[in-house]
C-alpha cells in the first residue's frame, strides 16, 4: 500500500504538558523516535504589533516526512490562543518558499494571522500561524529557508533555538538561499 503526501506537508503539531512524557508514550503508540528536544525563548509578534515573550521545548519525531512535532509550553499564552486549543492536535505545518504570499493569500481564503516569529514589526519572516475563524484549522507557515535547519536537527544536529543568532543574521537572505554556510 502507498501513501501520498499532500506537497510542502511538513508535520503536525501536538501541545503537550509534559514533553518527556509525550514522547515515551507517542514513541510507543507510533513506533518512532524523536530528535533531541530543543528549547527555545523567542519574542512573537501577535496582531496589531503586540510582541510578547514566549518559552517552550519541543522535538519533532525522526520518521517523516510527515512529521509529528510535540511542544510543551514553559512561558507565554501563544500556545493556548483561542482556536488554538490548550493540549492534542493544533496544527498542521508547511513549507512555502514565499512566506509573506503565503500568508496574504491565505487570509484571501479567510484565514487570519495570529502570530509571526519575524523580529521585524509587520514583516512575516520563518514561520506564521494562521487560524480559519469557519473550519477552526490552524496553519503554520514555515519559510522553505528554514528546513535544511530543521531536517539537521531532527538528523542530530543543532536545534533551530542554538543556531537562532545565525538564523537572525541572515533575515532576507535564508529564503533566497543566500546565507552564507556555517
């Protein structure tokens, strides 16, 4: 039997309350094992410009694609965002090469932006969380820049978190592939 995936599919997210916890149990219920959790403290960028601080650790599981992701929120409300739900399923990821179009043509489909982890006031850059008021879906964006930096880590490699220094660096230039290597 064969499976397709849907293009640009990344993985689905899943809030957790406890990290550790939900990987034995998941890493059993689906046979997989998951790359080194990460832990990350970012400002996000909410509507209307309002940036607030925001603590989570999360992992991806090393079978994919498609991926699960599993995060568990330290600090910060994002993760229990109206629509959002608190704990289970909460989003779907993908990859898009234009994160900005991507997200202005998603809300001429009626989805609306909750959140951006650009550093930049109203620039959408690395990812973007959207919600569709009707069917209640949350979407997330993820610049195509980006996933040489995940697939690295669910490889072993560095966590995104670890490498954000030079990630920030490069504004502009990840998703025209003119970062410089590392």
């Amino acid at each position: 039997m064969t499976f397709a995936v849907l293009p640009g599919l990344s993985h689905t997210g899943m809030v957790v309350k406890h990290l550790d916890e939900a990987m034995t149990v998941f890493g059993e219920l689906f046979g997989c094992s998951w790359a080194r959790p990460g832990h990350s403290q970012a400002d996000l960028q909410l509507p209307g410009g309002v940036v607030v601080p925001h603590e989570w650790r999360s992992t991806y599981s090393k079978t994919g694609p498609h991926y699960l992701e599993l995060t568990e929120q330290i600090q910060g409300t994002f993760f229990r965002t109206p629509g959002l739900g608190v704990h289970g399923s909460h989003h779907t990821g993908r990859w898009v090469d234009d994160l900005p179009g991507e997200v202005h043509r998603l809300q001429a489909l009626g989805f609306v932006p909750v959140m951006t982890t650009s550093p930049r006031l109203g620039r959408y850059e690395y990812v973007a969380f959207l919600i569709h008021p009707v069917s209640g879906m949350a979407m997330e964006l993820l610049d195509l820049g980006m996933k040489p930096i995940v697939e690295e880590w669910i490889a072993g490699g560095s966590t995104p978190a670890e490498r954000s220094a030079e990630i920030y660096a490069n504004i502009g230039r990840i998703a025209t592939g003119d970062a410089a290597d590392t």
